[in-house]
C-alpha cells in the first residue's frame, strides 16, 4: 500500500496538501498562542516597585466620596434599624434606599385619587438619620395601584399619576415645611435596563424620566434637590447620552459598577468625561456610582479579604478623577444568608450582626487624607498612592489577585528627604504592625514590604 500510495502521490499535491492543512490550522494556532502568552502574562505579571518623591505635591486627598452605600431591598422592612451602630461607625455620608414605593406602601387609591402614608418610608429615612448620613432614593419601583396591570416594573397606566408620585415625594422629603431635608438625590428607577426590573428599552426610559422630571420641576417650597439617573447595571454611553440629549432636568448621572477588574472604574471614569466633553453644561454636574462591587451576584468573596482588597484597590483607582459619590453595595445582608454568599459589609441579625472584612477598609483608608504625593512603580498586582498630613508621610498599599493567591515583596523608596532620623512604621488592616528606625543621610529612605495575598497596608513615615 506504502509503495502505491508514493506512486499516485506527486510532489506537488502533497506541498497543496500541506498548505490545505497550514490554512485550517493556523486560525486555531493563533489561537492556542495568543492563549499561552495571556497566561503567561497573567501569572508573570508586573512586580511593583514603589517610588515616592515626597517633594512633589499633587492635589488634596478627598476620602469623603468613598463612605456612601447602598441597602437592597432584600427584606420590605427598614433593613436598617438592628445595625444602626455597625453603619454610623461607617461614617456614612448618603445612604440609598430602592424599593421605596412597592416594599413601604407608600401610594394606595381611594374613591378614584391617590393617597399617599409616608409613615413606613419615614421610619427607614429615621434610621438613615440616626446614623449620620442623607437619603440618596431611588424612585422605584412602580407603585402597584398606578401600575399597568399592577405590575410594579411596568410603566403606569396614566403618565401624569407618575409624575404626580414624585412631586409629592420629592415635597415630602425635601419640603421646608415637611421633612424639610436639603441636598436630597432622587434617582430615577434602578437597573432600569435589568429584566428583573422591566428591561426597559432606552427610548421608554426616557418617557419614565421625563415625567419624573416634570413632576420635579411641579414641586413646590422645596428646599434644592438633585434629580438623575439612569442607574443601569453598568456604564452604558447610549443610556448617558441619551439622557443628557433629552431635555429634561439632569442635575446628576449614575450607574452600578460591578467589575473584577479595578482599573475598569479608571476607565469608565475618563470615558464618560471623554462623551460629554460636546455637551460642556453637564461634564461638571455629580457623578455617583450608586451600586459597585466585583460581581452583581451573590459570593462568599464577599465575606473575605479578597472584597476587601478590592473595594481598597477600587478605591486606589478612583483617588483622582474620582465620582461625587460610590456607594458600596450594600449595608446589610439578607436574611438565609448563613452561607456567607451575601453581599452585605454586616451579616444579618439572624447570623448575629458581625462586620466582614470589607467593613474595615472605609475607615482604615480616612488616614489617606492631605496632600498627595507622586508615587510611581505601581505593578499588576500591588498598586497605591500616596499622602502627607501633619509632618507625616503615608503610602497605602493593596496587593489585589484576581486569582486569589498571588504575594509579593515590594520594594518602596522615598526620594527628597531631609537628613534625619526617621520613624517607619507598616500598619497592615489584617495582620501585623511594626516599627523601624531609619537614619537618613542621601535624602532616600527605602525597605521591602511583604504584600501577603489580598493585604492592605499604609506605611507611616515621620521625622
């Protein structure tokens, strides 16, 4: 047969043959490669090698933007209420609330008008009070008395009952005879593009917003108010544009973030200023992110130091450049959440109130405030900033693995400073602090700092 087939078999068919096969193959080894090298990228990556000059001075550090959160409407109660000391110790500036309209009965009809108690939404604004922070309220979801057939994330059945609903919200709340609460952000819907909440179309969203914003613009001896949206599951150009094309009342933009990756919330954040650069009247009005994390569903990550790690190096990348406002999501679990898989910074009463990892980072990072300093060196996995308040000079470092599991042993030096004999002292969230003396004689000061997997650290350096 070998002898047969070497007779019938030129040269020449075999060389087309050949190049059939390269043809059909090369896409897959192309492939295969491109593959190969991401991985290899990945687990090599960049090792960071942290440099500050602490004589050049950038622009005063803001920590206040970060202490902002969410509550989900995992429970038609005021969630809230058992962890009033847990969230005031947060330091909260604004707190949002969704499901307001359908989880507190907010709006009924009677002999053909509507009617509206306050008196369950007011108690869950009470507890937002009692820990120190505003209420940022989503205008959700549709109440069911006004809604096509009574499905709360349908459009209503009379456009002008709508807007009348957020006129008499946005008087109650922001009144100055009523509750008479200033700076109040009222958002329109939530993941509004989220089948789970009516998958609306961008074109129908807008019809939902500009009778909102009429029934805004309706309300009467209000003190200022801030209405806005879209609120979408992510940073959507259409859904921003779209917005700001249509001619009604804007005074913010908002979206959820839920991104693995840090350097995304970078991003996103020069990308929105890049769209509205044609349309200067709204590149300075807020930008809040109303909801972020690393995933928008339920994970045990989210009881470790892996969400800690990533709300610090989130946190790290929005330091300049940053939102008005980024709220973490959320407050408290739900309940049957035993498992750890909740999203909440405190469980739920049932599983005893405890604070979780991501608890501690909000208040750990406030030592950040001053005027920053230039750090470079920054690598894949151990990124940071830096600061200088009061003579002293800090360096935040988080060391965040996507994968969970990579450490590092980060070199950080500190250029320009006087001679002298220095205090160094490394004050890691979960783990060890200690202290050095240093003696500096060239105007550098440098150690290598070991970055333990999903660690965060601030290093404190003073004369």
């Amino acid at each position: 047969m070998a002898n047969f087939l070497e007779r019938r078999v030129s040269p020449k068919t075999t060389s087309i043959i050949s190049l059939i096969a390269i043809i059909f193959f090369l896409p897959f080894l192309l492939l295969v490669s491109y593959q190969t090298v991401s991985l290899l990228i990945r687990a090599l990556g960049t090792p960071a090698n942290i440099i500050v000059d602490t004589k050049t001075t950038l622009e005063d550090i803001d920590t206040t933007f970060f202490h902002a959160f969410a509550q989900g409407g995992e429970e038609s109660t005021d969630m809230l209420a058992p962890v009033v000391s847990e969230v005031r110790a947060l330091k909260p500036r604004l707190i949002r609330l969704d499901h307001i309209y359908d989880h507190y009965n907010v709006v009924t009809r009677s002999d053909g008008s509507l009617a509206f108690d306050w008196s369950r939404l007011d108690a869950a604004i009470d507890t937002i009070s009692q820990t120190g922070a505003k209420p940022l309220l989503s205008l959700s979801f549709m109440p069911a008395p006004i809604a096509k057939d009574g499905n709360i994330t349908s459009p209503p059945e009379n456009w002008d009952e709508w807007s009348l609903v957020v006129q008499k919200t946005i008087e109650h709340y922001s009144g100055k005879n009523q509750r008479n609460i200033t700076g109040v952000f009222y958002e329109v819907w939530n993941e509004p593009d989220l089948a789970q909440f009516g998958k609306w179309s961008v074109s129908d969203y807008i019809t939902l917003y500009r009778y909102a914003s009429i029934g805004a613009n309706n309300a009467t001896s209000v003190n200022r108010f801030f209405l806005g949206g879209p609120g979408t599951t992510g940073l959507y150009k259409n859904w921003i544009l779209a917005l700001v094309q249509s001619g009604n009342r804007v005074d913010f933009l908002s979206w959820h973030s839920y991104l693995e990756n840090p350097t995304r919330f970078n991003k996103d954040q020069r990308d929105i200023i890049s769209w509205l650069l044609p349309y200067p009247n709204f590149t300075l009005i807020p930008k809040l992110i109303t909801e972020f994390g690393f995933t928008g569903g339920k994970d045990k990550r989210y009881g470790t130091t892996y969400a800690a790690a990533h709300t610090a190096a989130v946190i790290r990348q929005l330091i300049s450049g940053r939102p008005q406002h980024l709220f973490s999501f959320q407050l408290k679990d739900g309940p049957n959440q035993e498992d750890g898989s909740g999203w909440g910074l405190i469980t739920h009463e049932d599983n005893g109130t405890k604070p979780k990892p991501r608890y501690s980072v909000f208040n750990f990072i406030d030592a950040m405030t001053g005027k920053r300093l230039l750090l470079t060196g920054e690598g894949s996995w151990v990124t940071g900033f830096a600061s200088s308040r009061n003579s002293t000079i800090r360096v935040l470092l988080v060391n965040f693995d996507e994968g969970g599991s990579h450490s590092e042993n980060v070199p950080v030096t500190l250029t320009n400073l006087d001679p002298g004999s220095y205090s160094w002292r490394e004050r890691f969230l979960f783990g060890r602090d200690v202290r050095f003396t240093e003696v500096v004689t060239d105007g550098t000061l440098k150690r290598d700092v070991f970055m333990a997997a999903q660690s965060i650290a601030i290093i404190e350096i003073s004369k």
